[in-house]
C-alpha cells in the first residue's frame, strides 16, 4: 500500500505510540483488504461505547491508549452507551454498571471524543457531504451515511474507527470506491407502507437476501418513503443481513448516478411486508417497556410520538431514546414534558440493546423497530412484541399487547 510521507511518519512513532499502533492496524486492514492507499476522513463515529458490549477489556484497551497521550484529529462522535450518562439513576441502572460506562466515557473524553452518544451523529451535528470519506463503525448509521447521505463507509469495528480517529485516515477499499458502490438486486415494492414499523419489516425481509449485494428500491405505492422511513429500512436490512448500501430510486442521491443501476442486476418483487411482522413479533401479553427510538429517534418521531400518546397516562415504561442534541431540542418545544406528564421519558445516549435490561426487571418489551426487536431477543432474551407506534402506545397505556 502507498503511503504519503506523513503517514510513513505516523507510523514510524513520530507522533507516539498509539498512533503508530492506530496506524499499524490501518495498514494491516488494508493489506488484507487489497487497499492501494488511504483516505483521509472528514468524520469518525465509533462503536465499542457500552460497558454491556465492552466490559473491563475493553475499558482497559482504550484508558491505555488515552494515558499513552492519544488524541483524534477528526470530529469524533460515539455510539450510544448503555445508559442515559446524566440520568442513569432515574433508569434504575445499577452503579456498579454506571460507573464503569462512566469511565469508558472519561477515556474517550481524555482522546478529544465528543462524548454525546448517539447512532444518529447526523441528526445531530455530524453530517457528511455527499462523496466523502468517513469512517464509521454502527450499522445503521454507516447505512444512512452511505445511502441517504452518498457519504462513503465501510462499517467500521471499534479499533479500525478509532485509529481513523487518531489518524485521520482510513484504508480504501469496500464502499469507498465507485465500483463497490452499484446496486446488484433491484426490489420492487408494489404494497402500499404507511408507517415506520412497515418499513423496518421491508429491511428484515430484504437484509438476508441481498447477501453481499446493494439493494435498489422501486416504490411503486404512495406515498414514498421520507428521513425517518429510509433511517428505518437501512437500520433493519443492516440488522438481518449485512447490508451497508442501498439506492432508492428517485429519492437516494446515487440512485441518479449512472453507477448505481448497472445492466442484469437481479430483481425481486415485495407484495407484502406481513412476513417481517410474523417474524419479529412474539406473544407475550403483558408488557413491562416500550422502546421507541431505535435508530435514536428524530424530532418528527418524538413529535408523532406526542401526537398520539394524546395525553394518555401510561401503566408500561415507554422510553423514546434520541441523541441529547435533539432531546434538547425536544425539551425546548415543551415536546418531553408532555411524554414525561403521560409517565414516559425521553432518553439520550442510550441503546437498550447494550444496557441491563435483566438487572432492572425489564423482561418483556414493544417496539416499532425491526432491528431492537432481533437484537432484543437474540442478545438480551427479553420478549418482545413489534409493531406499529400506534400499537406500541397503546401497548404502553394498557401494559399489555392488544390483539
Ligand atoms: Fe441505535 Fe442501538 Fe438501535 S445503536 S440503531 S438504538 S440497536
């Protein structure tokens, strides 16, 4: 692999050694990867932020390398941790666990990270220009960035994001060129999908059979899909398959890009969404916690979310979790006063997937997101209903599923 003067210097020690480390495993990636150089990155969001999913390995990976003097040169941003990092104590997480999630903060903090959590970057603050390189590491979010953005990422572990943090590089090879970056499966949606839930069904169906392929969408029903419906489909088709990149046609900015569609492509049609639902949902009556807000949620969710609690008094936890950014915005339109007067909350930095769900007595729970729903149960073996917001609220009011 080619490299400049300053990255032969990086990796010869010149700026210490965890940058000549970050650079090794730069160098060694893209060797096993075939890359003829590195890109520089405009941003790098990195994953590896919950103590759930860390644990104290990992925690002592990273106060090493921030007491080795460790600093990004790029805005950095972290994947949501297992907890709201200022109200943990009113989630009912347990200290021993918060106090660790704390210090994984703390070391990202020392490196220069910007320690807001969220699977959402682009919602709040972190938003690539179409065409640029960026390294990030959540699934969701590198789908978004590359679909909806025209951004350019391969889904990065952990320690490959934060070396492109510490560096400002990263090997490239994968979605980082044009030629990776074409549709090989042409989905035709002929069914009319009126909600997130819909969408986030669509992704659990398509993810397993695109395979290694990027999917191009053609929505024949109406109306079409917006922010929130894309940020759905990417999350779910990430989840159940491995799917980094989609287009849609008319909608994704390389969809117009002669790339995007090459000739024999292979098609496959969609009449109904109704598999996702029979796939996902399971039968458990009583409901101890709602979850809306897996990807974090915007402030249109939070809005709709609003809207159709109607002012109801909720006998089910319901928490709708969101980058603090948009929490702060959310607090100021007066929209988490009125969740928090039904007895919900809106909660920022967390994944529920990565928190303590058992140690809290949280066992049976709803959402509207295909991706929570499979990591909800095949991680965290809690039940889990899926389905509309609508339902999932309703589920929240009565504690209970309505059939
Ligand atoms: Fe985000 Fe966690 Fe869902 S990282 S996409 S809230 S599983």
């Amino acid at each position: 692999m080619q490299l400049t003067a300053e990255e032969e210097a990086m990796l010869a020690g010149k700026r210490g050694p965890a940058v000549a480390k970050a650079m090794e495993i730069l160098v060694a990636l893209g060797e096993i990867y075939g890359a003829k150089r590195l890109a520089s990155v405009a941003s790098v969001q990195v994953a590896g932020v919950s103590y759930g999913n860390l644990g104290q390995a990992g925690l002592d990976f990273l106060c090493e390398w921030a007491d080795q003097g460790a600093r990004v040169v790029v805005p950095t941003t972290l994947n949501p941790a297992g907890m709201d990092l200022q109200a943990w104590h009113e989630m009912g997480i347990p200290e021993v666990y918060a106090r660790s999630q704390l210090e994984i903060i703390d070391a990202y903090r020392a490196m220069g990270v910007t320690t807001n959590c969220s699977c959402t970057p682009y919602l709040a603050g972190n938003l690539p220009k179409l065409g640029q390189h960026i390294a990030w590491s959540e699934s969701s979010a590198v789908s978004y960035a590359n679909s909806v953005l025209g951004a350019r990422t391969n889904r990065e572990g952990g320690p490959s994001a934060l070396a492109a943090a510490l560096t400002g590089r990263t090997p490239a090879y994968g979605l980082h060129l044009d030629h990776n970056r074409q549709a090989g499966l042409v989905v035709d949606v002929n069914c009319q999908l009126t909600s997130t839930a819909d969408y986030s069904a669509l992704g659990y169906i398509v993810g397993p059979k695109a395979k290694d392929k990027a999917p191009y969408f053609r929505f024949h029903g109406r109306p079409q899909p917006g922010l929130d419906e894309l940020k759905a489909l990417g999350a779910a088709m990430a989840a159940s398959g491995a799917v980094a990149l989609y287009h849609v046609e008319g909608i994704t900015p390389e969809a117009r890009c002669r790339h995007a569609l090459p000739g024999g492509a292979a098609t496959m049609a969609i009449a109904s969404v109704e598999e996702g639902f029979r796939a996902l949902d399971g039968n458990s009556q009583a409901i101890d916690l709602v979850w809306i807000g897996c990807p974090h949620a915007s402030l249109a969710e939070i809005e709709h979310t609003v809207d159709q609690l109607r002012d109801r008094q909720l006998v089910a936890k319901l928490w709708v979790t969101a980058a603090r950014e948009v929490l702060h915005t959310a607090s100021a339109r007066g929209l988490t006063a009125r969740i928090e007067a039904c007895g919900g909350r809106v909660v920022a930095d967390a994944c529920l997937v990565g928190a303590p769900l058992r140690e809290m007595g949280i066992t049976r729970m709803a959402t509207n997101s295909a991706k929570a729903a499979f990591y909800l149960r095949t991680q965290q073996g809690v039940q889990v209903r899926f389905g509309t917001l609508a339902q999932c609220l309703d589920a929240a009011v009565q504690g209970k599923w309505l059939a």
